[in-house]
C-alpha cells in the first residue's frame, strides 16, 4: 500500500480521542510531503538536528513533537517552532526549554517522560520522581513552560500483557492528577504507543501514539 493509504487506514482505525504522531525518523522529506498532502500535519522527530533540517524545508503549518532523548544544550535549536516536547525526564531539562522559550516569546507544552519498561536503555523519571517534581517549587517558578502530560515507552518484548501492565501503570498515574490545574500543569495529553503496541495503548488510555514504520514502511 502506499503511505497515503498506510495513513488513512490507521487514522480511519483510531478512536476520536487519539491523535496520530507520524513518526520520521530517518525518513526522507518527500515521503513526509506525501503525508502532509495526504492531509496529516502532526510530525514527531527523535533527534534535534534531522528536526531542524526537515522543520526549514516543509510547510510551516506542521505541528512538530520531539519524541526522542532531548540533550539541555539543544533545546535552543527546536524552542523557536516545537509544538510540543515528549521526553522531558529532569527539572535541569525543564528548566532549559523554560529559559529558551522565554527568549522567543513562547510557552512550549511538554510531556513528563516517565520510565515504566523493564529496560535499562530507556529514559525517564520514576512516578516517585515525577511525583516530587510536579509539586516542587522549583516548577512553579517556570513562567514559559506547561506540562500537559506524561510519556511512556513500554518494555521491547512480544509478551503482550507485560507491555499493557506497563501502560495501565503510567495511565493510573495519569489519573492522579486529574484534577491538578496551575498556570503551567493540566494534564490532558497521554503519549504511549508506537506501531507495535499502539493498539494495547490505546485499550489502556493512550491519548497520542507515535507511529513511524506502519505509516511509512520500514526503514531502507
């Protein structure tokens, strides 16, 4: 099938409630460009510098997510123009964006990163962790950030009920500020899912999944 159809196959199989992310890591701008003319603005990018360059040569009416590993001294290439910023995972990070965002006149919404696989590769903050920053002062204190809800990454295994244990525990925490609402923190974004358990995501209150090689095929 082709990309268009790969998209329109997947988004006609979503619930309302979710939001597609196609995911273009590695991929070429004109495979992107087949998806923007197929409709779907929604862009996640892993690495900063393939972000920028795809960000300068597409439509500026693409809402760009950065989903990947987020290093403090790059946050101020993307500040200009990220729609959103998934893999938050410390104050120092938060902090960063907060100080770049100010400089361009912007509040950029960010995702918690919570670590909830049974991997050492993967990043993220503990609940316990996440828990202590959401109600620090040091939070309070960032004018030109806002936290809009929490990331997740699930364990790399074909054992399907340990994948949905593993996001129903990032969902239930989720839940627990669900009636926590500051200028800069009101959840209502859960970002779990990639193309190979995006499905158990959504069964477990996935409200935005990346989906990179179901969209595009695999990478060459």
């Amino acid at each position: 099938m082709s990309i268009a159809n790969n998209l329109h196959k997947i988004k006609s199989s979503l619930p309302p409630q979710v939001t597609l992310i196609a995911v273009t890591k590695t991929h070429p701008v004109n495979k992107l460009q087949e998806v923007y003319d197929a409709g779907h603005k929604i862009f996640g990018e892993n690495k900063v510098q393939e972000l920028v360059d795809k960000y300068e040569v597409l439509p500026k009416d693409i809402q760009w997510h950065l989903i990947g590993h987020l290093q403090s001294n790059k946050v101020k290439y993307i500040a200009p123009f990220v729609s959103l910023i998934h893999s938050v995972d410390s104050l120092k990070l938060l902090q960063e964006i907060n100080k770049q965002a100010e400089k361009n006149n912007r509040i950029i919404n960010c995702l918690l990163q919570i670590y909830i696989a049974k991997e050492e590769t993967k990043f993220g903050l503990s609940f316990e962790e996440a828990e202590e920053l959401v109600a620090s002062a040091e939070l309070k204190a960032l004018k030109n950030i806002k936290i809009v809800g929490f990331m997740g990454m699930a364990t790399n295994t074909d054992r399907k009920e340990q994948i949905s244990n593993e996001f129903k525990s990032l969902k239930t925490f989720y839940d627990k500020f669900h009636n926590v609402s500051t200028f800069n923190f009101e959840l209502s974004n859960l970002s779990m899912g990639m193309s190979s358990d995006y499905h158990l995501a959504i069964e477990q209150g996935s409200t935005l999944v990346r989906v990179g090689s179901s969209i595009f095929g695999q990478r060459g």
